[in-house]
C-alpha cells in the first residue's frame, strides 16, 4: 500500500486521485509520521460498505441463533412473502 504526507495530498490532490482511479489501490495519508487516513476509490469504497452491511446481518443472525430467537420454515416463508408484496 502507498504512503503519502498529508502536504503532499494538499500539493498534488489531482495527481494522488487520477493514481487512485487507475490503480485502485488505497492510499495511506500521514500527518507527522502517524498514519492519519486512508483515500480509496468510489467503487471500492462502496463494495466495502456492502460488505459491512452483510457481515453485520450475518452477525445479526448469529445473536439470534444464540439468543433463540428462530422461526419455522413456513413462518419465514410467510414473512418474506409479505415483505415482497
């Protein structure tokens, strides 16, 4: 992963972002030598916040496994229908 300093990110914003969308690789902003932020693409950016949502649901559904909160089959078939409609 690149390394930047944040006066280079102030000087050269166009250069870091045009390098951003090309190679899609994050780049890892430093303000005095500690790491500061990190500058990513869009899309990349956006895949990772599904991700997130997806993991969390995952987890969601873990806890209720653990906490007994389940349904039957045909009640989640239920439930999803109306939530089609």
């Amino acid at each position: 992963m690149r390394t930047e300093l944040v006066t280079t990110l102030k000087r050269q914003a166009t250069e870091l972002l045009a390098d951003l969308e090309r190679d899609r690789e994050p780049i890892l902003i430093t303000q005095h030598g500690l790491p500061s932020a990190y500058l990513v693409d869009v899309e990349s950016f956006e895949t990772m916040q599904q991700r997130i949502k997806l993991l969390e649901g995952i987890a969601r559904g873990e806890r209720a496994l653990e906490e007994g909160r389940t349904v039957s089959h045909e009640q989640a078939k239920e439930r999803l229908s109306r939530w089609l409609k």
